[in-house]
C-alpha cells in the first residue's frame, strides 16, 4: 500500500458520525438544554400533548428526549413514558428533571433511533423533538418509530425546518452545520410530507413555524472559527437575502430567523 494511501486511510477512520458528533456535542452542552427556554417553551409543549392525544392507558415513547422536558411533560398524562437518547450527560441530565419534578412514571434508557431496543408495535404515542435533523438517515429512523407504534398510535414531531425556498434552505442548513457538527439536514415541510407517506404514514397535520432570534443562538459554545464563518455568512447576505432570512437589528444586536415544524401522523392502515 502506497504511503499515502495509509495516511487517508487513518484520516477516515477518525471522521465522526453524525451520532458520534452528538455524543460529544450534547455532552458537553447538555447542562444548557436543561436550562434553555426554547426546549423548556411550554407552549410548544402543550401543543406537543394536544397533538399526541394522550391517555391514561397510554405507553409513550420519547426519541432522542434529551433533558427530558418533552417526557416530562407527557408523563401525567399517560401510564408511563420511556425517554431514548444516545448521550450519557443528556439522560443524566433527564433524570435530574424527573426526580426535581417528583414524576416516577418515567423510564430513562441510553439507545440509538435507527436501532430501537424495543419489540414490534409497543408504543401509543412515540414523540420526537428537536431532534431529527440529526439522524444520520431519516428513512431507517422513521422506519423503526412505524415499527414500534401500535396500529392506533400517533406520531409527534418538532423540528428545526426551513421553507420552501432554495436560498433559505441552503443557507440555514450551512449556518446549523457550522453551528453544531453533528447537524444532518433540516427538512422542508413538503420533504416531511414525501418522507412520512414513503414510510408507511399519513399526515395529520403539518404546522410550520418561525422564530427570530438574536444570531448568538448560532454561535453559542462554538468555535472562534466557526463563530467567525457564521458571522461572515451573515454579513455578507445582500439586502435582497437578508429579507429572506429576515436578518434585523435591534438595539445594536444581530437577530435572524429560525424555522420550525410541528407535524402529527398516524399510520397507514392501507399499507399495514
């Protein structure tokens, strides 16, 4: 083997996994989550809870749960909730929030969304939030939450999105990589459309939404580098892209947008 051949070789086997970067991402940052206002929003939440249609007798499943404020939420609501995620620091960080709130129906498990530990049509309600614009493939993991709901079960996700625009989708999907490595791609609504019929659903309801934002939600607890680039990105946007982007200035500081999609389905009973 040519010299070379063996460095690339050695450079390849160190590049991360979207899952990978996860890991080391939110471990570091998983303290932050707990405390954010956003993932904290109780009025998402409760749109989150109306969407599900929780009952007593419900088994919820919450994917990639994070500081576990989605399954804290559901949890009165249902029998019980199981919260996944593939962080140690995020479940840890979970089980802080359930015990803080004295919820005892709450079962925390370390597991990836495209290999779920859990038998075939398990779960009313499987929820997802903020989270699938980091799996590494969207089709398996979407697959595997049809897999574990019960013919009568509903899915809930909320997502970080962007609109049916080719600039704006291109642009806010380099500035969430530079932002977080282990971003994947955030959808279109029309894409979440397409993805969940091809993966055996229909589409409740799709409810995009946006929120504008001081441009430090982008660059928090990133790198000098990647700081800069953001930074760069933005300045350089022509009148024209900045009203796209809905770029403002207020009170001396940079805002611009974020988009976001709450989505409800069921499955297909045709395909079943």
């Amino acid at each position: 083997m040519h010299p070379e051949d063996v460095t690339n070789s050695v450079k390849e086997s160190h590049v991360e996994t979207s899952e990978q970067a996860a890991r080391r991402i939110f471990g570091e940052r998983s303290s932050f989550y707990s405390k954010s206002a956003v993932h904290k929003d109780p009025e998402v939440l409760k749109r989150i809870i109306r969407l599900a249609g929780p009952r007593v007798d419900s088994l919820a499943l919450d994917i990639a749960t994070g500081s576990g404020h989605t399954a804290a939420a559901l949890a009165p609501k249902v029998s019980a909730v199981v919260g996944i995620d593939i962080t140690p620091q995020m479940i840890g960080e979970a089980q802080k929030l359930t015990l803080e709130l004295g919820i005892g129906n709450v079962l925390l498990c370390l597991a990836d969304t495209h290999t779920l530990p859990f038998q075939n049509q398990t779960f009313n309600i499987v929820t997802c939030r903020r989270a699938a614009h980091h799996f590494s493939n969207i089709m398996h993991a979407l697959q595997e939450m049809k897999r574990v709901m019960r013919s009568n079960g509903r899915l809930v996700v909320d997502d970080r999105s962007v609109p049916e625009d080719d600039f704006v989708d291109g642009c806010m999907n380099e500035l969430d990589r530079l932002h977080d490595a282990s971003h994947v791609r955030e959808y279109r609504p029309s894409q979440w459309v397409s993805m969940l019929q091809a993966s055996g659903f229909k589409v409740d309801l799709i409810e995009p939404y946006s929120k504008n934002l001081p441009l430090t939600s982008l660059t928090t607890s990133v790198s000098p580098k990647n700081t800069e680039r953001i930074q760069t990105i933005v300045n350089e946007l022509t009148h024209e892209r900045r009203r796209a982007m809905h770029v403002d200035e207020i009170n001396g500081e940079i805002f611009i947008n974020h988009w976001y999609l709450m989505l409800s389905a069921h499955l297909d009973s045709t395909i079943l």
